[in-house]
C-alpha cells in the first residue's frame, strides 16, 4: 500500500514535524534553533523563560536575536520594568542598534502589565521583554493574544517555582547554569511539537562579541531561510 | 421662548410661547436668558472650525455661517460629501444644524433658515425655488413685513410679481439691493472672516465636574475645534495645552504631547482619555481651556507620511506610554564617552542614541548603585565564595571632577552559577562591591 497519497491530506498532520508555518526568528545558537518549531523564538507570540535567578545569561541566549531584529526589523525592542539598568556598553557589544531600545518604568504592576500589552499589540515593536512576577492565566492569555496581534517577540521572564503552572506561552523554556560558560535550555513547551526531554548545553559566554559573532552565527542559515527550514 | 429641549416639548412647551404661559405648563421650567455673547463667541469658533473647508468663510450672526464652497468641492469629493462632513463635524462638536447651497449668499441663507436643504445651481433658477419661501425669511424690519403682509403679500413669489418701480417706491431702495443681491442680479460682498493666529478656546461646564473623566466629552469638543481649525491654518502640533479652571481663577494645567506632529483629533482624543483615567482632581472643574499657540508647519509631503502610511486615530505607541505613564517613564539608551562604567551611558530620548562601541567586559545590566559585599577572610562573597574568573581590568578616571575612581574590576562566579561583575577599590578600605550581572 502507497502511503504518499494519504501522507498528502491536508487533514493528516504527522507528529514528527512541526507545523507548516511556524514564523520564527533564529536564536542564533544552531543547537537550540533545531528544536525550535520553525527555527528560533517563535514571532507573535510568548516565549516564557523561566530561572531560579539572575546572572546565568538569560539574555545573552536572547541577544542574537535582539540583535539581529534591531538591525533589521527596525521596530522597537521594548523592554518593560526591568529588573536592573540595561547597559547600554554592553548592548553594543552584544551587537544591538540602541536607537531602537525602548524602556518603559511604569510605578504600579498593573500599568507593568497594561504597558507589556500596548507594547505587544501596537505593531510597533519587534520584540517585547517583561520580567512579570505575578501568577494571572487571564493576563498571560492577552499579552498572547496581544503579541499575535502586533506579530511582536514576546520575552517573559519568571521565576522557575512557576514551571508547573500551566501557561498560554507558545514558548516554554527553562534554564539552568551549567560549569563554565554553559548553559542548559530545557524546552518545557513548545506549540506544534512535543515537549522535548533533554536539556540542550549551550555556550553563552560573558565576553560576547557580538556583531563577530552574530555574523558567524547568522551566516550559518542563508538570509532567506530566516524564518524556517521547516516552512 | 426661543428654544426648548425635547422633555419641555413633551410637556406642550413650544418657541414663540411667553414665558409666563410656559411656566404655567411646566412649574419646574429651567429657564435661561439668551446670552448673545456667548452666541457670537460660538459663531466665532464655529466659523474658526469651518475654515478648513473653505477660506472665505463669513459670519452671519446671529446664527448663521456662510462659506463659498464652489472652490472646495473638487477637493472634499463633491456636493454631497462635503455637506456630510460638516454636518457629522457639526454634530460631533454638539450643534444641530441645518445647511443650503445656493448661487447667492442670502439665497443659501434663507433656504438654510427655512429648513430647505437643498442644493440649487443655477441663479435662473432662484425665483422659482425662493418663491413658495414665506416673507419672514428676509431678514427685514418687523413693521415693514407687517407692512406687506397687510397688502397681501404672503410669500417670496408674491412679492416677486410686484412691479419693480412700485416696489422701489413702497419698500425703499435698500429693500430692493437685497431682493437683487437675493437673486443674484448684484453682487453682494461679504467680509470675509480672518482666523485667529493662536487657538484658545475656552468652554464653560454645565455643572461643576468633580471626576477627571466627565471632562472628556468638553475637552473632545474643544480638541474637534482645535484640529478643524489647524486643517484651516494648514497647522499642526505637538503638544496639547489644557487648562482646567477651578473656581477663585485656580487652574491646572495638563499637557499631552505626541511624538510627531499631528492634527488627528482621534488620536489627541485617544490620549486624552488616557490621561484623564488618571488624573486625580483637587478641585471641582468650572471651565476647560485649550490653547495651541506653537503651531507648526505640516507641508504636504509630511501630510503624505501622516495621512497615508498612518491610519487616523492610530497612536504612536510612546504618546499612549506617555499619555498614561508619564514622559519620564519612557525612555530610550545611550552610551557616553566615559571611563567610569556607572557614567559610561545615559537614558536618551527614544530612537536618540550616541552608540559607543566597546571592547572590554561589560555586564548586560548594570545596578543602579555599587552594592557593597560581604567579605569572608578577606575574600568577597554573594550567596557564596565567589570564584574570580577572568583577569583583572584596572579603571582610574574621574580626578578632575571629584569624582574620581580607582577599582580593580573582575569576571566573578557564585557556587550556584550566577556572574557578577564586582571590583575592589584601591584606596581607603580597600572594599569589595557588585556592580553589575552577566544575565
């Protein structure tokens, strides 16, 4: 029996491969982007990035990316209440375009949440970094669908106890420190794919040198297969 | 009584009625005197709005507007279009309003008083749509209408038939220059209307508002005058300046800006919503003020980049930040040429910024002040012992203001993983502090 023809249906999705037409921005680290659906953070939508604490290079797994959607996407990155100054050095050095760095300081957490939103949903942002502390599914399910609206990157930050919270991100990813420069990325969820078991070892090392190696890594996939091998 | 509202009417009040009459109708009857400023003043800013539609706009006072309209048709697409907007324009500013076009200024006038809205091209054709017209349209002496009306003169038609030289005769030559200037057999120039170089506009309340939000309709209607008048100027601006006026000639003053010069009502309205949910007012309001004296040029080209690629309404997003989390809330980044790292950037405005490359070391944040460590044996500590990691950055700099440093910088590593940026001073008590975190 030919199995091509009934492989063809539309209505037959086939769990080993992720969904058509997942748009994602590369992360610039190969190893992660293959078990990414569509290569890289997903666009439109939430990627939840969850540690115990800082200083184990939660952004410099994103600054690739932030780096890359600066130079090209144009739009802001917006960066609501962030925990401590964002220095502008190092954002150089990791290869980010300043002009288009946007921070927002709301007083109240409540306007912390309605700033991530307006940001998510205006369409003018590229990507949106947050560092939200509460545990509200309600909230969590509009910024999503307020970053599918705006087709922004949506970056939350939270603590590692809320892992086993369900959550409306497209994205679920869990970090750990590893000996050296090491990193270790547990994918927890990921939309059109199975959660995947074992942690993936990444090196993000603290001297970056960003645009050598944003170059190095971005060279790795041609300029068109930008969003996906898997388109 | 002049004029009554909807309820009044219910209860059998009509205008024409004496007041005492009414009252007996209605014992709690509401009635106000007929301000005539304020009715000139409402004209005045009406026709200041109206600018934007044509720029030869006259005054007709008590109620009426008059704008040559036949060079304005081809650009707002026609008859019809053109009377939609200003009658939804009119409507959305509060004011019920009734419109004619006509050949002649008093033709478009009368027709608009006797609720003809009608468009009439040609001024052959004047007699025959003025003539079922009653005479009280004209804007004749009482006693002279009576006059008329005693001769058995009832309508536009009737009068029209009468001979003309008998007519000079009986109403005088004044009457007849308006029958002529009426049909368009003389010219009848009008004095055009000037706009004001500035916008201040101010709107008393019906009633004393305590909640910031009940001023959003007054304040709607006078940003609606504001950018009908900036569309007459060829103007826009960047800022909104509001006054809300307290009783004693106490004010507050609220000021909204946009990030790219704008004269989009809805998106100024957008913001000012957003501003007045947040707004805790001392006082009650009496009166709100808008003023636009800054105007700025809005050259066609930028009207292409505001008017195309932007739709109306839409936002900027940093307005609507700002709009509610204040201007200080909403910043962008820069690097500084400076040696001593907590002085090596700034906060810029948005999409502003010096990018200084840099080769050394660096954090991805920064604390907003050096946080002194703990030390164990002489040996600094966070949440653990911490590993050195890298080899030491000496920083000297800053002599020359007071402000000087002198710090060995290191790559350190707690036991449970995180990196930090700490360094040791080289003076004094030779202290440890965390500066920054590898994130």
């Amino acid at each position: 029996m030919n199995l091509d023809p009934i492989l063809q249906r539309a209505d037959v999705w086939r769990g080993n491969r992720f969904p058509a037409r997942v748009e994602a921005v590369s992360s610039g680290f190969g190893e992660l982007d293959e078990h990414l659906p569509g290569g890289g953070w997903p666009r439109g939508a939430l990627s939840e990035i969850l540690m115990a604490q800082h200083g184990i290079g939660a952004l410099r797994l994103l600054t690739p990316a932030l780096a890359r959607l600066s130079q090209d996407d144009k739009r802001w990155i917006c960066w609501v209440a962030p925990p401590y100054i964002p220095y502008a050095p190092a954002l150089v050095d990791a290869g980010i375009d300043l002009s288009r760095v946007l921070l927002v300081h709301p007083r109240a957490q409540q306007d912390g949440l309605w700033a991530v939103e307006q940001s998510l949903r205006s369409g003018t942002c590229s990507a949106v970094l947050a560092w939200p502390t509460i545990d509200d599914s309600t909230a969590m399910r509009r910024l999503q669908l307020a970053a599918e609206a705006g087709s922004a990157l949506g970056f939350l930050f939270r603590p590692r106890r809320l892992a086993q919270r369900p959550s409306p991100a497209a994205l679920r990813v869990q970090l750990e420190p590893e000996p050296g420069n090491g990193l270790s990325v547990t994918i927890l969820k990921r939309r059109g794919g199975w959660a995947c078991g074992p942690p993936i070892h990444l090196d993000v090392p603290v001297q970056q040198h960003g645009r050598a190696m944003a170059l190095h890594s971005y060279s790795a996939t041609a300029p068109g297969n930008f969003q996906s091998q898997w388109q | 009584m002049l004029l009554c509202n909807t309820p009044a009417h219910s209860r059998g009040i009509c205008a024409g009625m004496p007041v005492a009459a009414a009252r007996a109708l209605l014992q709690d009857l509401i009635v106000y005197p007929r301000d005539y400023a304020a009715e000139h003043k409402a004209l005045q800013s009406l026709a200041a709005w109206a600018y934007q539609f044509s720029s030869q706009v006259s005054l007709y006072p008590p109620f009426a507007l008059l704008l040559e309209v036949r060079g304005s048709l081809t650009l707002f697409g026609g008859y019809a279009a053109l009377f939609q907007r200003i009658h939804d324009g009119l409507e959305a500013l509060g004011y019920a309003s009734r419109m004619a076009d006509a050949p002649t200024p008093l033709a478009a006038y009368s027709l608009a008083c006797c609720n003809h809205e009608q468009q009439v091209t040609g001024k052959s054709r004047l007699p025959a749509v003025l003539g079922p017209l009653p005479l009280s349209v004209l804007d004749w002496d009482q006693t002279l209408l009576d006059r008329l009306h005693g001769m058995g003169v009832r309508r536009l038609a009737d009068l029209l038939r009468l001979p003309r030289d008998g007519l000079a005769r009986r109403l005088g030559a004044d009457s007849l220059l308006y029958l002529d200037r009426l049909l368009g057999r003389c010219a009848d120039p009008q004095t055009l209307y000037q706009p004001p170089r500035r916008f201040r506009h101010r709107l008393q309340l019906p009633a004393e508002v305590e909640q910031a939000g009940a001023l959003l309709f007054a304040l709607q209607r006078l940003v609606l005058e504001l950018c009908g008048w900036l569309q007459g100027q060829g103007a826009a601006i960047q800022e909104l300046d509001i006054r809300l006026w307290h009783r004693e000639q106490k004010q507050t003053r609220l000021k909204i800006g946009v990030h790219r010069k704008s004269r989009d009502a809805q998106q100024f309205i957008a913001l000012l919503r957003e501003r007045l949910e947040r707004l805790q007012l001392a006082q009650a309001v009496i009166e709100v003020e808008l003023r636009a004296d800054h105007l700025l040029a809005l050259d066609a080209q930028s009207l292409d980049m505001f008017g195309e690629k932007r739709e109306q309404g839409q936002i900027d997003l940093l307005d609507r930040l700002r709009a509610r989390l204040g201007d200080a809330a909403v910043r962008g980044l820069s690097t500084v040429a400076e040696h001593r790292p907590e002085y090596a950037w700034s906060y810029s405005e948005p999409g502003d910024s010096q990018q200084l490359a840099h080769d050394r070391q660096r954090p991805l944040w920064l604390l907003p002040v050096p946080r002194q460590l703990k030390t164990q044996d002489n040996w600094p500590c966070l949440q653990g012992r911490l590993e050195l990691r890298h080899s030491r950055e000496r920083i000297e700099s800053g002599w020359w203001d007071e402000q000087d440093i002198a710090r060995d910088y290191f790559v350190a590593r707690n036991p449970s993983g995180s990196c930090y940026w700490i360094y040791r001073e080289l003076t004094g008590d030779r202290r440890w502090f965390l500066q920054g975190i590898f994130e």
